[in-house]
C-alpha cells in the first residue's frame, strides 16, 4: 500500500506548477481562438452570385458560401437510375 501512494502521490508544489502551467495554456489558447474569430469575421468574403439561386451548383472548386462546406444531395434517386 505505501509503495501504491508513493507512486501516485505528487506535492503540492507540483500539483500547483502543473494547474498553474495549464491555466496559461488555457489562456494562450483561448486568445488564439478570440483572435482567429475576429479575423475569419473580418475575411467573410460574400457569397458568389452563381451560388445564390437556389438550385445552383457553383463551378467545381468553389465554395458555395465562401467557406469549408460540403454539400450533400439527399434527394431521393428514381428507380430507373439504378
């Protein structure tokens, strides 16, 4: 049992180290996050008109609304098609 809780057991001043250490990884990260956020807003770029009728299917190799999207066609095939 010791050999158990001596393998497992960290201080408190390293316990603090590792909570301390995590928490400005946590603040770092969420700064990066806040500022790519307000970049991508600033780079909207507006929807092409080919793509804004509906129905349209934009030139291969274009996003529809600017952005990673996939588009999935969930209309049903007829049956002669198969």
């Amino acid at each position: 049992m010791i050999q158990w809780f001596e393998e497992r057991y960290i201080s408190r001043e390293e316990h603090q180290r590792i909570v301390d250490y995590y928490r400005k990884l946590v603040a770092q990260l969420y700064g990066t996050v806040r500022d790519l956020r307000t970049a991508g807003e600033m780079q909207k770029a507006p929807i092409p008109a080919a793509a804004k009728e509906p129905g349209d299917i934009p030139p291969a190799g274009q996003d529809p609304a600017g952005l990673n999207v996939i588009t999935v066609d969930f209309r049903r095939k007829s049956a002669h098609r198969r």
